[in-house]
C-alpha cells in the first residue's frame, strides 16, 4: 500500500518528479562520463605504446611522461646493440608535444615498422618527402583529413601522406630530420626504444643498461605504463573528484529542493496519515522512498544518457575515446543514492515532526 | 471494569502560548462517556470544543488535568504512544473530510489499515459497515470525483476500518449541504445502532445534534455550560 501512496504522490507532480529524475540521471552521467573519458584517454596511451613492440624504454630523467626535449646521442642505438647481444634492435624518436595534447613524433619510418612488426596504411604511403606526415586513422577522422590534404604542425604546413592503423606510438609522424631541424635538435633522439631477442631478459638488461647509462632512465615498458598510469591518474584523479563532488552536490540540492516542496505542498495529507496513526518512521519511510524511486529511474536514465553520450563523443570527437566502466557504473549509482538520501532527510525529518493539528489546519 | 466509562476526563485544562501570551482554550473541563454512547458536544466557534476532539483523540497533550481512555491516561503517553493510540483507538471524521487526494477511495480506507498494521484480505464487517455506508459503488473513484456526502462517508469507513473503540466527528456536516448532512448523521446514527460504534461528535448545530444523538454536552468558553 506505502508502495501505491509513493507512485501516486510522484504521478501527481510530473513534471517536478521528472525533473528531479533528469538531475539525479545527469550526475550519474557526469560521473560516468568523467571517469570514462580519463580511464579512456590512459588506455588509448597504453595502447599506443605498447603498439611501437619494444621491451626497454630510456629517456631523460623528468617526473612525468610526457617528454619535450631531445637530448640523448643519436649514436645511442647503434652503440646498444653491438654491445648487448640480447638486443635485437634499438631506435630513436623525438617527441614534441603542442599544446592540444597530441605528440607528433619525429621517426626513421622503416625503423618504426621494423620495431613494431609492421604496421598497417590503410591509404596513401609512408612520408617520403620532409614536411609530409602520417597520421592515425582516428586523427583523419578527428580532423577530417585524407591523403594529399594539408595540416599545420609546429608552425609548418604538412601533406598527409598517409594514413594508419591506430594503436602505433602516436597519432602524428613527420620525418625524423624534419623535426631535428624544426627543434633545433640535431644528433639527438628524445627517447629510445630497445627490444629484445627475448622479453624475459629484460630485468637483467636492464640493470646492465642503468649501469652504463646513470644520467638516463632506464625502464620497461610494462613499468613505464604502470607509472604513467599512476601519474595520469593522480592528476586526473583530482578533477574527476571535483566533478563528483559537484554531481553530488547537484544531486543533494535538486532532491532536497524537490522533496522539500513536495513536504510542503502535502503538509495537510502529513496531517492525515499522523491522524491515522502513522509514526514518524512511516512518514520518513514514505519521503525515503519516493526518493529512491526518483533515485532509481534517474540511475537508470543517467546509463542511459552515458551511453548516448559515449556514442556522441565518438561520433564528434574521436580521439576522445570513453569507456564506461562496469565498477564505477556501481560507484555512481551508490553516490547518487547516498546524495539523494541526504538529500531527503531534511524534508523527511521536517514532515516527521509536523504537528498533526497545525498540519491538518495547513491549506 | 464493566462500569468504567470508555472516555473519562477530569478538569482537563489547554492552554496555547501565542505571541508570549497565554490562551486557554479549555478551562477545566469534567465529562465521561461510556461505551456505545452518541455524544455530541455541541458549543459556538472558540468554545474550545475542537481542542477536546485533539486532546481526547491523542493529536496533542493536555496541559494539565487528566484524560483517561480506556484506562489509559493520555497524560502520561509519549508521542509515540499516542500516535498508538490514533491508530487502534480512535477514527477520526473531519469536517473538510481530509481524503488522501492521490489514492482513490478504497485505497483511503486501505491506507488506515496498512498504518494500524492490519494486512489481512478484506474482512466482513468493513463490508457491512461499507454497505451502511452506501459508498461501495464508488470505492474506485479519486476523492474529486465523489460529492462532498460520499467523501464523507469515505471518511467515515476509513475512520471505522480498524474498528476503533471511539469515533471522533469534528463538525463532519460542515461542508455539507442539508440533503447530504442529512444521509452523513443517519450514517453516524446507524453505525452507533446497529454496530455499538461509540461516537463523540463536536458540532454547533444544535440540530445536528439533537438528530442523533444520546446526550448532548454543551461548551462556552472552554468549560461545559
């Protein structure tokens, strides 16, 4: 019967019941939606690099993974593998990150391929002149881009000479010596990628490598994802709980402003069912029901709405990947509950208090 | 136990604080009624009879004197006692009827006997007293869609469905025109008669009162005249 009094009483507002049900579902999306685009920008990253197929990485010794100089021999690779038997092949690229948060890397492109196993051109050809650049398949859709079209990168205007599969190192290649000498960045690499005659070895290569090698960073790949990841995480981390404390907040006010309306506007039925014996944990029982009901469409319509809204994000902005993760699809649906339980306990303590005369007098 | 009446009240005093000043609203008020009696407790606007119908129906304390139903002083209940009480031993019949407007008029009555904790299918006599009450047809309709006598009488079943000891009637032909007062007292009348259904009814129509009822109590200015 309580179940049929809390349908009705939401039946009877529509609109306000609706509305309320749209807040509850855009902070779930929120949540969703956040965690998604940070957990899918950081595959996509991980993706990429595990792609290249190398074992080793070194690079300078800076704090995060992002790199913006070159400043490592480009002797380095040759010099790595006539005296480490276990390396089958060593290269170097250079890395310039603009400020859309695209690396447009600077490769040897027969050494990528011969890196990474080959790699897939979907259309057009590897570059062969110095200011044509390939770029991933994503990228052309992002950008709208097909082979022969024109691109401005570090100030310079590129033609896209190909385009490939995803999932290789970067989005954006030029020509190696093109972005030395853009940069200023002769004879030296960024980074160097070492792979191994076989990947078990790499503990013991390693430590051989940070011996001859104490200015640089020596790391596997497989930690130097783990650590990026922790990083990226740390500061993504820090936004998402900004955004989630703000879709809670949002959640908390619309519930609280709704069903304190909703308290007000039905003092005179609080009135009735106190009359009829109704004890103050009937009453809050009904007020916290109906906003677990609101609660529960508005999760349901917030899944839906993240998905909708993953589909749009894809479709206008692809090199944003999102992905909605099963956990945190639990995580948001709790914190909307816990926000909108708060949310109702004023109201509920309001309308459990009430004075049953004066609310029966309310008109 | 026989011979104590159902309601029994003694120099029940109420005074309400407003605005820093004393109002007494019932200024030491005796009376019994005992069990089956139709009581109307007839008196002008102010005369402190709806504070009684409150105090003796458990909506608010008294400030001093005691109330006694059914042995019990409602003197001495807390708030959750006393809601106990609204829910086993009193219905209560408003002059504005005070229908839940969102649940249709069976689920009114159904409501007040989910509250008192009465899950049971429906039982005989709720469908005798709703045959006295001539409403049956019309239990699937919202309480907009009834007359303001068949809202009453809706009223009245959900105040007898958990069949209360007393039958609390606060002006329930208010808002009534003459033709559905009229069928509203009869209910009253044949409820008390053929059910033994105790009924307090506060009105200040003396006619009302005179109608159907036992005794008739009269009330000035907070004290029986």
């Amino acid at each position: 019967m309580i179940n049929r009094l809390v349908i009705r009483n939401l039946f009877h507002r529509p609109v306000r019941t609706g509305l309320t049900i749209l807040a509850v579902a855009l902070e779930v999306m929120m949540i969703l939606m956040m965690v998604g685009v940070s957990e899918g920008l950081l595959r996509e990253s991980q993706r990429r690099t595990r792609g290249v197929g190398a074992d080793i990485l070194i690079r300078p010794q800076i704090s995060g993974a992002t790199i913006t100089s070159a400043d490592i021999s480009e002797k380095l690779p040759e010099v790595l593998m006539q005296r480490f038997p276990e390396i089958s092949f060593a290269m170097g690229s250079t890395v310039f990150t603009p400020g859309d948060l695209q690396t447009i890397t600077g490769i040897d492109w027969p050494e990528l391929e011969r890196m990474s196993g080959g790699i897939v051109v979907f259309e057009g050809r590897p570059y062969a002149a110095d200011y044509e650049c390939v770029i991933d398949e994503v990228y052309a859709q992002q950008k709208q881009l097909g082979v022969g079209g024109k691109t401005v990168l570090m100030n310079h205007e590129f033609e896209v000479s190909g385009i490939i599969e995803t999932g290789k190192m970067s989005r954006i290649f030029i020509p190696l010596e093109t972005m030395r000498e853009l940069q200023g960045w002769q004879g030296k690499f960024s980074q160097i990628y070492v792979k191994l005659e076989d990947s078990e070895q790499a503990r013991g290569v390693i430590d051989r490598l940070k011996a001859l090698l104490p200015n640089l960073s020596v790391i596997s790949v497989e930690d130097f994802l783990a650590l990026a990841a922790t990083n990226i995480r740390q500061m993504s981390d820090q936004f998402v709980n900004v955004i989630i404390s703000l879709a809670l907040v949002i959640g908390f006010i619309v519930v609280l402003l709704a069903m304190y309306t909703a308290i007000l506007e039905r003092t005179r039925e609080i009135g009735i069912l106190k009359a009829l014996g109704a004890s103050k944990t009937y009453i809050v029982g009904v007020v916290m029901r109906e906003t677990v009901v609101i609660c529960l469409f508005g999760i349901l319509l917030g899944y839906g709405l993240s998905f909708l809204g993953r589909a749009a994000v894809a479709a206008r902005f692809p090199l944003v990947p999102v992905i909605l993760l099963p956990e945190w699809m639990v995580w948001a649906a709790l914190l909307a509950v816990v926000g909108s339980v708060i949310g109702a306990l004023y109201p509920a303590w309001k309308a459990a208090e009430a004075d049953p005369i004066e609310a029966l007098a309310y008109e | 136990m026989a011979d104590r009446p159902l309601i029994a009240v003694e120099d029940l005093k109420k005074v309400y604080r407003m605005g820093g000043v004393d109002v007494p609203a019932l200024r030491g008020i005796t009376m019994s009624v005992e069990s089956g009696e139709f009581l109307a407790v007839l008196g002008p606007s102010g005369s402190g009879k709806s504070t009684l119908f409150h105090i003796i129906g458990g909506l608010t304390p008294p400030t001093s004197g005691k109330v006694v139903i059914d042995g019990r002083n409602l003197g001495l209940l807390s708030d959750s006692e006393r809601t106990e009480l609204r829910k086993t031993m009193v219905g209560f019949v408003f002059q504005k009827f005070n229908l839940l407007p969102t649940l249709s008029a069976s689920e009114n009555i159904e409501i007040a006997r989910h509250i008192a904790g009465n899950t049971a299918g429906n039982d005989e006599s709720l469908k005798d007293a709703l045959d006295i009450l001539g409403v049956a047809h019309r239990l699937n309709h919202k309480p907009y869609a009834l007359s303001g006598g068949e809202q009453q009488r809706v009223a009245i079943a959900r105040a007898i469905v958990n069949k209360p000891r007393i039958l609390l009637a606060d002006e329930p032909t208010g808002n009534l025109d003459s033709q559905n007062s009229a069928a509203v007292l009869d209910t009253l009348k044949k409820l008390n008669r053929s059910l033994g259904q105790t009924v307090l009814m506060i009105t200040h129509n003396a006619e009302a009162a005179e109608y159907c009822t036992d005794r008739i109590l009269r009330m000035k200015d907070g004290r029986i005249a």
